[in-house]
C-alpha cells in the first residue's frame, strides 16, 4: 500500500512502520459510516415530523362559528378575547392546545322527550301504527295532565341558538342540550296544567304554545343557559282509546258554531233592513214635516199679506173672497145655484123646480115639429 507518512492509519505509535489493517478496523469504518448515515436520515425525518406536528395546528373557523384555544384545559385569554372568529388560526397540536368551535347563530334543535304515546318514528312515517289498546298504559305511553284533570299527547320541537360569546353553553355544563331538553319537558307539564283540555286541543292553540315559550326562556332565564329561543312547534292530540269520542264533540261543536253563525247572520239581516225602514220612516216624516211647515209659513205669510186689505174694508174682501172660492168650485158645474141672505139675517125660502131629463137635441125636436104642423 502506498499510504502517505500525514495517513493515520499508516503510522504507528514509536515511529516504526505502520501496522496492517485487520478485519475488525473495517467493520467499525462500517459501522460509523451507517450510523452517520442513520444519523442524517433520523434528523431530516425528525425535522419532517416537527413541520408537520407544527403544521397540524392551522385551522378554519367558519363564518357562522367561534372557536376556543384550550392550552392544558384553560383557554387562551379571557372572556370575549378568548373567541377567534371566522378564518384561518394556529394553535399548538393535541395535547397541547385543544381547539373548540361554538356553532353560534346556528339553528339547533330539541325534542320533547314526553308527553307522547309509544310509537316509533318508521311507523309514524308508514302509517302502520299498532292499534291502541284498551286503556292507556303509563310504564309506556307519555302523557300530560289537563287544568281539568284530562290526559293528552303533547310533544314538540324547539329551535334555538346559541348567544355570543357562547362560553358559558360550551364550557359550564356537560351536556347543555340535554339541560335544555328538561327545561322544555317541565314547560309542556307546567302549561298544559294551566289549560283545560278543550282548550289546549282547539280553542287556544297558540295560547297554549306561547305560555310553553314563556315557561322555556324564564328556565333558560335563571339557568343562564346561554341560549336565544327561535322556534317551537307542539301537536298535541286526545288519548287514541278516546278519538270518536272527541271526534263528535269537535262535530257538536262545528253544528254549533254554524247554527249560531246563521242566527246571528239573521240577527244582522233583521236589525238592517228593520234600520233601513226606520230610518226610510224618519225620512219621510221629516220630509212631511217640512213640507207642512213651509206650507203653513206660506199660507200665514200670505194672511198677513191680505190683513191690510181686510182692515180697509172687511164685507168688500168678504165678497172678493167668496167670489174666488166659488169660482174655483163652481168652475166644473152643471147647475149653479147661489143664495143670498138678507140684509137682517133672517132665513129666506127658496123653493126651486128642477128638470133632471136631459135635454132633447136639436136634430130631433125639428122632425116633430113638421109632423106637428
């Protein structure tokens, strides 16, 4: 071999000639070679790891979303600083850092958990219930109790979302919804003790829904669920073992209501026209009245017109008067005949020979008279 005196291999300790290589001196040059090798590889996969352990904590927030950056269980800040909005965030990766979205102002919903008869949802939905039975079993079917101590089905649904920041909904109670859940069940026993039956079923529908709302945000209220109330929707029905029985009640219902409808239709009718012919009277007597009254106005002012001539001479108006009277009556008349009083009053007889035969035509008294001659 021709190794350089500057080789440490080819120098030995004391200045004497180099030692040959042994096979033992190989295998470590091996072996440091691999684990320098080894070494490199671990580093650029560790570094590669460290990305993408880093890289794992970008997130999205969604626009209708709040999130919080919980580090070893606390969040990141206070309060409302604690929220990040919609976008992009980083955060340290699990275990470190925890992230929790609050889905706020998004429609979320519950359902009443009783009130409501055995049933399952695929047969509500395929119209193949089982047929009640005889008497209504409480191990299994739900119910609520009436003002009037009668028993209904209620059940409903009720829609909410979740009010900013939302922290308390998210972090103070383990199962909010469910919390929710019971306030809604104790609000369909509390309102439907306050309603009778008749009026729960038909008569005060919304009535009967809006004192659920109520009872549900005053809960909500005093719990400080963190919730806004959007929604509820209830159906409420009579026991199945008792349908035909309020089936002919809401019929003697609807036969009532229509019989009243129709009375009170006639009633309306009747008082109309019995107002329209009053009101027709009232309108012809004041017609009437004026009528009279201007014709009285007329006749006293043409008396006291004629009250001058009068007083001047009171036997010549006297004369004037008749004359005009009886010229008005006297103007379609066959026989006038007029009779004067005397001068002293006294009654004067008049005895008068009338000739009620009609009058015979000219053209007949001329043939009688040539046969007379």
């Amino acid at each position: 071999m021709n190794d350089s005196p500057n080789d440490p291999k080819s120098v030995v300790p004391g200045g004497g000639a180099p030692a040959p290589e042994t096979p033992d001196d190989a295998g470590s040059q091996a072996l440091a070679d691999a684990l320098r090798s080894s070494f490199a590889i671990i580093r650029v996969v560790m570094v590669a790891l460290v990305l993408l352990f880093l890289g794992s904590g970008f997130f999205t927030v969604g626009s209708q979303e709040k999130a919080v950056i919980l580090r070893f269980g606390k969040p990141v800040g206070e309060g409302a600083r604690a929220l990040l909005g919609p976008g992009a965030h980083w955060a340290f990766p699990y275990p470190i850092d925890e992230v929790q979205k609050i889905a706020v102002n998004q429609l979320q919903a519950v359902t009443s958990s009783i009130g409501w008869y055995a049933t399952t949802a695929a047969n509500e939905a395929s119209g193949n219930e089982p047929p009640p039975g005889p008497s209504l079993n409480p191990s299994l079917d739900g119910y609520v109790v009436t003002g009037d101590e009668n028993i209904i089905h209620v059940r409903g649904t009720l829609l909410y979302r979740i009010a900013e920041p939302g922290l308390r909904y998210t972090f103070d109670f383990v199962t909010t919804s469910n919390l929710v859940q019971n306030a809604f069940n104790n609000a369909l026993l509390y309102a439907a003790a306050g309603f009778k039956v008749d009026d729960a079923l038909r008569r005060d529908v919304a009535g009967f829904r809006d004192r659920v709302r109520a009872r549900v945000e005053r809960l909500i209220t005093e719990e400080q669920f963190g919730i806004v109330v959007d929604q509820i929707t209830l159906s409420a029905i009579p026991p199945r073992q008792l349908k035909r029985a309020f089936d002919a009640v809401n019929e003697a219902e609807v036969r009532r209501s229509t019989v009243i409808n129709e009375a009170r239709a006639y009633q309306n009718q009747t008082i109309s026209r019995a107002r329209a012919d009053a009101q027709a009277r009232i309108n012809a007597g004041e017609t009437e009245r004026n009528v009279l009254v201007q014709s009285v106005r007329a006749e006293a002012e043409r008396f006291k017109g004629l009250l001058a001539q009068y007083e001047l001479n009171p036997a010549l108006f006297k004369q004037q008067r008749r004359n005009e009277v009886l010229q008005r009556v006297l103007t379609n008349a066959q026989d006038r005949i007029v009779l004067s009083h005397r001068a002293d009053g006294r009654p004067r007889e008049v005895r008068l020979q009338l000739n009620r035969e009609p009058p015979v035509p000219k053209s007949a008294e001329a043939p009688a008279q040539e046969e007379h001659h």
